[in-house]
C-alpha cells in the first residue's frame, strides 16, 4: 500500500471541494497503520442508465481509491429511485416503478463496469435497509434535522419562493441517502458539486448516531466538446462510454486546447507527476494538437481494448491527418504569441479570402479548421503553435513557422 502522503495526491487529483484535508489524512493514515481499506461510497439514483465520460468523472476518482486497495461500495438507490432525487429540479420527479428501477440499475452497472474491478466492487441497494423502516423509525430520521435546513437547498429554496409544490416526501431524500451512509458506515463519499447538501447530510447524520463522519468529496462538472456547457447528450457535446474507439478518439481530439488538463485530470488515472509533465510542455510551447494525441490514446484505452485503439488511431490519421492536409502547403512565418485574429490580413494577401471580414464569416460559420478540427469565432484570439495548419474553406492550407 501507498505511504498517506502518496495516497493524498492521487486522491485529490482534480478534486474541487473536499471536506476536510484534515480528517482525510487521518482516515488514510489508520488505514495504513491497520492495513484496513476505507469504505468508498457512491450512491447511484438509477433514473438515467446511458452515461458518457461526463458521469464518469466521480467513478474514475472511485476507480483510483480502488486501485490504491480501498472498498469501493456502489449503492443503487431503489428505494430512493421511487421518489426521484430532486436535486436541480424545478419541480417533483415522477417516480419509478419497481422494474425501472431495476433495468436502469443492471445497465448502469454493465456500463460502470467498464470502469470499475467488477470483483472488488460491492453492490448493494438501499432497499435491503429502508423498506425495512417501521413508522417510528421513519420519524426518528425526520427528527434529525429541520425544515429550516431543507431550505438552504437551492432547489427547494428557490421552488419555494416561486410557490411550486415541494412534497413533504421529497424532503426524505437526502436523509436517506445520509441514512445508507450510516448503514456502510461510510468513510467517503463521493458526487458531483451538485450533490453538496445530500452528501454533507450523511456527514450530519453519522455525527448524530455517533458515528465517525465520511469525507465528503465533490468532483466539477466537465464541460463538453464545445468548451461552454456542461457535458449533456441532449446538446449533443459529450463522449460516450460505449462509444466505438474510433468515434472517441475523434471526439477527444476535438476537446478545446483550454480544456486539455482539466481533460487528463478528471477524466483519466494518469498520475499527478505525468499530468504536472504535461503542463510543463504546454507551458515550454508544446503543440496542443501533439499533447491532445496524447490524451485521446488514453481516454480510448481506457474504454477499449488496445487493438481497437489502434484500430482507431489508424482511422484518424488516415481521415483527418495524411489526407486532409497536403505534403506541400504553403508556409507563414509568424512571430510569438501570433494569434488567428493578428495573421488574419496575411490570409487576404495570399488570396485565400477576399477580405479579413470574410475571413471572419468563414470563422464564424464553421469553415475554417485547425490542424483538423473546425474552430469558431471565440478562438480568433488562440495563440498559434509552430507547425498548426490552418484550413480555410475546401482548399486552401497554410502552416504557420515560428
């Protein structure tokens, strides 16, 4: 096992919030001291069963705790499914019937799987523990906090002034999502930024019983390919899981530069020494298409055996490298710190445009490429690398010398 230390770092790799520094290194220091693992908790509300690497940014985190030999425990939340998580909602979730619940969890899991050791995952759901609450029982968890606190939940709060419904059994989710972690005895927990309150009631909740309180971990939100809005299916931004190699590839290679770090940090296991490595050659002028290359051999490894990968990394160069730029294309040179915008003048002297404001439309409208991959107007301020080639609509190619 990995000194506390060495743990610590691979732990909070891209980590947002955690709560707190302090406590997590005790637990990882008893951990080590009495070669016992941790229990890792993620509770899943099976409601959406297609994930893409979006959602899989917390299980990557509980794929690396599980590698430094902690328990990882995956809790499917039947019994919270029934009423919906109503977390960012603007009003109740329907709830599930039975053998929704239990579809959406068996494909959740088939997909998790790709992720996570299958044999050293335990899976449980909480109905093994709250259908078996008596009345009394139910109340005594209801004591446990107030009305006051539920509505420090931005969607409650914000339901409640706009005088939207909010059913008193909506106010028993997060305290049976904090009851599961009393029944693990839970010393972590994981969840996206925007599973805050329900998380941190877990923590309230073991206090209460005496329990010794989870670390609660909270990891960003990825933005997707377009480098603005969260990661969604429905804005056609994301990657998925069970996306075929050459299709991801191709999509990681489409991440904007700017995202490239938070891209190796959330979404691979790569170690903290090999991404700072990374930074340093950005930072010493490294051209991001080169480093991108990189990353999308690794987000695809991950997800598909290395044939496919291979597989795949034939398919882009054929596709999008040797036959979309020419072997002879001519040359700008242009000074450090050049950017699309400064060097656009030159692209009306080399009568690829007729002028800078066509340039620009072409920017705007999708025709214009760099190394491969269409741009749009919010990289007109993109600092060129050496050796980028821009493609400026269906014919015309320059690389750019420094």
């Amino acid at each position: 096992m990995l000194s506390p230390k060495e743990q610590y770092r691979i732990i909070t790799k891209g980590v947002q919030t955690l709560v707190n520094e302090e406590e997590l290194m005790q637990k990882l220091q008893k951990s080590y001291d009495n070669n016992k693992p941790l229990i890792i908790k993620l509770g899943l509300d099976p409601s959406a069963p297609d994930i893409h690497i979006g959602h899989a940014v917390v299980i990557r985190k509980i794929k690396q705790m599980q590698d430094l030999g902690h328990q990882v425990v995956i809790i499917i939340g039947d019994f919270t499914g029934k009423i919906g998580d109503p977390t960012g909602k603007s009003k109740g979730r329907v709830a599930l019937s039975d053998e929704q619940v239990r579809a959406n969890a068996k494909t959740y899991c088939d997909q998790i799987f790709k992720i996570l050791d299958r044999d050293k995952t335990q899976v449980r759901f909480n109905s093994e523990w709250l259908a078996k609450m008596t009345f009394e029982d139910v109340i005594r968890l209801a004591s446990t906090t107030t009305v006051a606190r539920m509505l420090e939940r931005d969607d409650f709060q914000n339901r409640y002034a706009k005088q939207v419904p909010i059913g008193i059994h909506e106010f028993f989710y997060p305290l049976m999502q904090a009851r599961d972690s009393v029944e693990l005895e839970a010393d972590i927990e994981l969840g996206g930024t925007d599973q805050t309150f329900n998380i941190l009631m877990g923590r309230m909740l073991q206090k209460s019983v005496g329990q010794e309180q989870q670390i609660a971990m909270f990891m960003p939100i990825l933005e997707g390919l377009d480098g603005v809005e969260k990661m969604s299916k429905s804005l056609g931004n994301y990657i998925g899981v069970n996306e075929p190699a050459e299709v991801m590839f191709k999509k990681v290679m489409e991440v904007p530069d700017s995202l490239i770090i938070k891209y190796y940090e959330l979404c691979t296991d790569e170690h903290p020494d090999t991404i700072d490595a990374i930074k340093a050659q950005l930072a010493a002028g490294a051209n991001p298409r080169d480093i991108k290359y990189g990353l999308a051999k690794v987000i695809t490894s991950l997800y598909h055996s290395e044939e496919e990968v291979q597989k795949a990394i034939s398919f882009y160069d054929a596709a999008f490298s040797k036959k979309a730029i020419p072997d002879d294309i001519p040359e700008l040179t242009i000074a450090e710190g050049a950017t699309i915008g400064s060097v656009a003048l030159s692209f009306v002297e080399m009568k690829f445009v007729p002028s800078k404001s066509e340039f620009i439309r072409m920017l705007k409208q999708g025709g214009v490429q760099l190394n491969g991959e269409k741009i749009g107007f919010a990289e007109i301020d993109k600092a060129l690398a050496d050796g980028d080639v821009l493609k400026i609509g269906k014919k015309n190619f320059v690389k750019f010398i420094k």
